[in-house]
C-alpha cells in the first residue's frame, strides 16, 4: 500500500479472494456506461427512489438541512424537493460509471461548456487557479468533464479499500490529475506553477483549520478556512464552477463564473464568509441536485446543542 502522498498503483495483494465483490462491482460499473445515456438517466432516478424509501435515516437528514437553510420552505415543498435530491443521488451511481469508463468524445457530447474562455486569460496571465465547487452529486462527472476541456488536479480522498482507491484513481486520473487532500504542500506547488486545482469548501470538515461563518439561514456554520490558505499561500486566481443536470434529460452545463476579484487574501474569516456567498449562489442554480444527505451542520459552537436530534 502506497504512503499517503503517492499515487496509488497495482499490487498482487489485490487478485486476494476477499476482493472479489470489488472487482466483480468496478466489472458492472464498466459494464452500465455502455448503456444509453437516457437509459441511464432513467434508471439512475428509478433507483434513487428506493433508495429513500429504504434509506430513512439519510432523508432525514437531508429533510433537517433543507430545515435549517429555508426555514420559509413549507412541508409539501421540502417533500418534493426530497423526491427530487433522491432522484438525482440515484443518477450520480451511473455517472461515477460514465466518469471512470466514458471515453472523451462521449463526455464532450452530453456537456455544455459556459464562461471558459476565461481559463485561456488565465493561461496568459501564468498565474494558477483555485476553482471552487461545491459536493453536488454530479461533481465526479463534472471533474471528469472539466479536464477534457483543461486538464488540471482534483483533490481527492483516498477510499479504504486499496482495491477500490486503485479504480478510483485510475477513473479520477483519465484526463486529470489527482492530489491527496492531506498533500497540501503539492497543491501550493502545482498552483505556484500555473496549474489549476479544484477544490469544494462547502462540508463540515470539523474543528481543525475552521471558522464560523453564516451558511443561508445558519448564521455559524463550521467553514474551512482551506480556501484562504490554498489561495494565498497559491497566489492563485480564485474562479467558481458549478455544473447542473439539464431537466430536458440530455446532458450537463458546466459554468466556470469570472474570478472572484474581492477575494479577502489577506483575512481568512472573511475568506470563509465570502466563500460561502459562493456556496449558496451555486446551491441555488439546482438545489435539488445538491448533497443535502450530508450532516453539513454537525459541528456547533461550544456549549451549543446538535441540530440534529
């Protein structure tokens, strides 16, 4: 097994019995992307519905979220918004499939590029890019997605399971590059050489480099303080990217917005305040797609109780 800074690669260890269902799961995955794209979409929407029928722990928090952030959202519209998210969480199974095993002619089709013409000035400028997003369930697609367009480095998590975290890579990696989220001494250097790295601030990462920042109707929400440390410590350009399911059911637009000119440098509680500005502006352009199954609020100031019982 690699250390945590290296990329990781094959090893023997990995034809072991007991990772038969990964490789028998990764041979599916391969198997679902040859299906129509509408078959997919289709399916993917079918699937998500069970999966919140059987998943109520998961609804439940993502009922809480849409709770806290709209608090002027009614019953009927936070269930049907539900029936929604659910629906696209189902559809983000087939895309990780499209995004590890789609050749690139077949990405390119189903995705509307807008703003990134921009990625060219920046070029010229020879200045790296910090491009925010946000934990949508189309953003392993849409990384994937962005680099046929301007290959860069995404920030990644790597899995337990060695046999899966190889896969994972090898997907992430096809038109990319990829960077541990602990190696933040690497995404400095990358940028410091004019490459762009995609980075998505919007989870509680807990109490370790945070602040509290207002987050829609959560006036302290635990907010990195990551994105002011990557771009300053960078010298990076600070652009948004926001990528949407179109409703008409053929594909994507991806949105690369101007760079964030007022970014705070030099204060990183007011980094993490404008930055989650972005947030919810880009929540906002397909909130029903957004990952509201996560316990974005799990953290509390001292003394304050969990917005979760």
């Amino acid at each position: 097994m690699s250390n945590k800074h290296e990329a990781p690669t094959f090893q023997w260890s990995f034809l072991h019995p007991k990772y038969l269902h990964t490789w028998i799961g990764v041979g599916l995955m391969f198997l679902i992307s040859w299906l129509p794209y509408r078959v997919q979409r289709f399916l993917g929407f079918k699937i998500g519905l069970v999966i919140m029928k059987f998943f109520k722990s998961r609804k439940k928090i993502a009922d809480r979220n849409l709770q806290l952030c709209f608090p002027e959202m009614t019953g009927g519209e936070r269930e049907a918004m539900l029936k929604e998210n659910f629906e696209h969480m189902g559809m983000a199974l087939f895309e990780t499939c499209m995004a590890w095993f789609w050749p690139k002619w077949r990405i390119k089709k189903h995705m509307k590029f807008v703003g990134f013409e921009r990625l060219e000035q920046l070029k010229a400028s020879k200045k790296g890019g910090l491009v925010l997003a946000v934990h949508s369930f189309n953003l392993e697609l849409g990384a994937r997605a962005f680099g046929t367009h301007t290959p860069g480095y995404g920030v990644y998590r790597p899995n337990t399971n060695p046999v899966y975290d190889w896969f994972q890579y090898r997907g992430r990696t096809r038109d990319n590059g990829a960077i541990d989220r602990r190696d933040v001494k690497r995404m400095v250097k990358e940028m410091r050489k004019g490459e762009l790295i995609w980075y998505a601030p919007d989870h509680d990462y807990g109490r370790h480099r945070y602040t509290w920042a207002p987050l829609f109707a959560v006036e302290k929400a635990c907010t990195t303080t990551g994105t002011h440390l990557l771009a300053s410590a960078g010298q990076a350009t600070v652009f948004t990217f926001t990528i949407t399911r179109d409703r008409e059911g053929t594909g994507y637009t991806m949105t690369l917005d101007p760079p964030l000119e007022a970014f705070p440098y030099d204060d990183e509680e007011a980094a993490a305040i404008y930055t989650n500005k972005f947030v919810e502006r880009s929540i906002l352009r397909a909130p029903e797609q957004y990952m509201w199954l996560h316990r974005r609020f799990k953290s509390r100031p001292d003394g304050e109780p969990s917005l979760y019982d």
